[in-house]
C-alpha cells in the first residue's frame, strides 16, 4: 500500500513539472522565475512526504511499535551497592498488592536501617545506618514512595544505627519518636537529638511493655529494654516485636546476651516467623536459648560486606544454621524484602 501511493505521488509530480515547465517557457522573465521557484519548492515537500510516509515518531509512527523490553524497560542496578541507588528502579510496591505489610531490610553497609510498610500506608523506620549511609536511606525512602515518617525508631545511640537518622528527620514529615532513654555523648548522637528538637518533636521512650497504636490490624510491642541499668549500650536496644494477622517479626537492634536474658525472664512474647540478627551476627548475641524462644523460619543479617568486625561470626550462623533458619544476608543479597499478607510471610 505504502509503494502505490508513492508511485501515484511520483506521477502526479511528473504531471505538475510538465505543466509547470510549459508555462515557464511562455511566461516573461520575472514570472518565470517566480514560478521556477514555486515548482522547486512543490517538488521538494513532496519529495519529504514520500521520505516519511509514517508520519513521523508520534502516535502512529514506527517508534510506537516497539516492545517495552527494548524501548522502555528501565535499567537494574546490581545487588549489593548501597552507596549507589541512581540506576535502581522506582521499588514502590505495586497497586495490585496493596494490603499487604512489607519489611525492607535496607543494604546500608556495616549498620541497621528497615523500613515497614504497613498495609493501610503507614510507615515506620527503624534506624538509619551510619552518617554516610544517611543519604543514601533518603534516596531509599523516597524510591519506596515514602511520603512521611508515621514512626521513627533508633534502638539505640551507637552511629551505625542512629548516625542517618537525622539526615532522615530533616528530610521527612516525622509523626513520633521512640528512643530507649540513654544517653551518649557522641556527635552522631547530638545531632539526633537537634533534629528532634528543631522539628518541635518529642521523645517517647522505647522500654518493654510500650506498644505502639498501629491499626490496621498490626500490632507492635517493645520488649526492651526490660530493666533500667545495662553495662553495654547494646543491650539497651529497643527491641520491637511486630505482628500482622498469623504472622510475626522481631527487630533486635543489637540486643546482646544480657539482654536476652532478661527478655527469657520476663516472658514477652518472642516467637516470631523473621528475625532481625541482633548485632551484624555477632557472637555475643543470638544465643541458643533465646533463638530457640524466637524459633524463626528466616533470619536476616544487616552487615557490610568485607567487616573489620569478622560479622557475622561463625558461631552464630552455625547455631542458625542448627536451628533450621534460612539465614539472607545484606552483604551478599542487597536489600531484603520480607511481604506478609497476614497468613504468610514471603521472602525473595
């Protein structure tokens, strides 16, 4: 169809040129000049429409025609690049699946940063990582579509756990604040606590027994700090377990021995189908009777790639590994999402 209409468009050219031509020999010198014009300019826009019989890239052109796979299919950053979100995609869960509760483990090297998504919107951010880690969990929050901060909790005030959150405060509307009630003299710690101040926001203390007001079916319950005085700051970590329908998470901060210790004492509810490794994997944390409490079917580690710190320790991935837990990883998975319907929890 396209070469009969060209060909019909190259007659018609032919036709016009043989009476143009007639005409320029008859007509005085100025017309004939004029009119010489005007059949160049006829014969070249013709000559143009025949080159683009598609109309061009718009609506009905060729460029349409192409499958998204090649046209549009947006680029995928490898696994395990904290430092480098710009070629990731858009990871905001999609509308289909709304309904759901989602846990993002977020790659932020040697430190701790999740992000829940509760099915009716809500948010809450567990920690933020370090102070370098601090933009890069902005540009995380804002690719997940986060819009504000309903809860932000630092489990407590060592600078791989709460050195971004300030960058995090500054950033987004923040609705409350949970933080275990020690103190610590560091600048990372100081800047926390300016961020709060100059959002006119106050603290609530994180201690067993607090819960936090939830709805949509979720609940959320601190089950430490269970006493007022520890020796190491980790074990003042507010440690949340968090519900949904059937299923369970226990977010552990870097929760230490004595500190299970007196969460076993105290008879908190502590099985949970994912748990957050307290500490990166240390082995100072997640001893066998407190992981045989929590009897989890996953275990997620938050730890960098290449440690000075040997996390995680070999001990406890094997006394996971004795317990029957499948164990992911942020310095070999990337960022871990964990998606729970209420019935079910769904890893990658």
């Amino acid at each position: 169809m396209m070469t009969l209409s060209i060909l019909a468009l190259l007659v018609a050219v032919l036709l016009t040129v043989n009476s143009g031509w007639h005409f320029i020999r008859r007509a005085g010198k100025k017309a004939r000049r004029q009119a010489l014009y005007a059949l160049l300019a006829f014969i070249i826009s013709v000559a143009a429409a025949a080159g683009h019989p598609g109309g061009g890239p718009g609506p009905s052109g060729s460029r349409q025609s192409q499958p998204r796979s090649q046209a549009q299919a947006p680029m995928q950053a490898p696994a395990g690049t904290p430092l480098s979100r710009e070629s990731q995609t858009n990871p905001s869960p999609p509308r289909e699946e709304a309904g759901k509760l989602r846990v993002h483990f977020l790659d932020v090297g040697q430190g701790d940063a999740i992000l829940v998504q509760l099915p009716g919107g809500q948010n809450i951010l567990i920690d933020a990582g370090t102070n370098e880690a601090g933009p890069v969990v902005v540009q995380d929050l804002k690719q997940y579509a986060v819009a504000k901060l309903d809860y932000v909790i630092g489990t407590h005030p060592h600078e791989d756990h709460i050195g971004g959150l300030d960058q995090v405060i500054n950033t987004f509307p923040v609705g409350k604040v949970y933080l275990p009630r020690v103190n610590n003299n560091t600048a990372s710690y100081r800047e926390l606590l300016l961020a709060i101040k100059n959002k006119g926001l106050k603290v609530t203390e994180a201690r067993a027994g607090v819960s936090i007001p939830l709805g949509d079916g979720v609940q959320a319950l601190f089950i430490n700090p269970a006493k007022k005085n520890y020796d190491d700051l980790n074990d003042w970590s507010a440690v949340l377990r968090l519900t949904y329908g059937q299923t369970s998470f226990l977010f552990t901060g870097d929760a230490g021995s004595a500190a299970e210790e007196e969460m076993l004492a105290s008879h908190q509810p502590l099985r949970a189908d994912v748990l957050k490794v307290a500490h990166h994997g240390s082995r100072t944390a997640t001893g066998t009777a407190f992981l045989k409490a929590v009897a989890p079917t996953y275990a997620v580690i938050s730890v960098g790639k290449g440690n000075d710190y040997g996390h995680p320790h070999a001990q406890t991935l094997k006394r996971l590994q004795q317990a029957g837990v499948k164990v992911y990883r942020t310095d070999r998975d990337g960022t871990i999402t964990a998606v729970s319907d209420g019935r079910e929890v769904i890893m990658p």
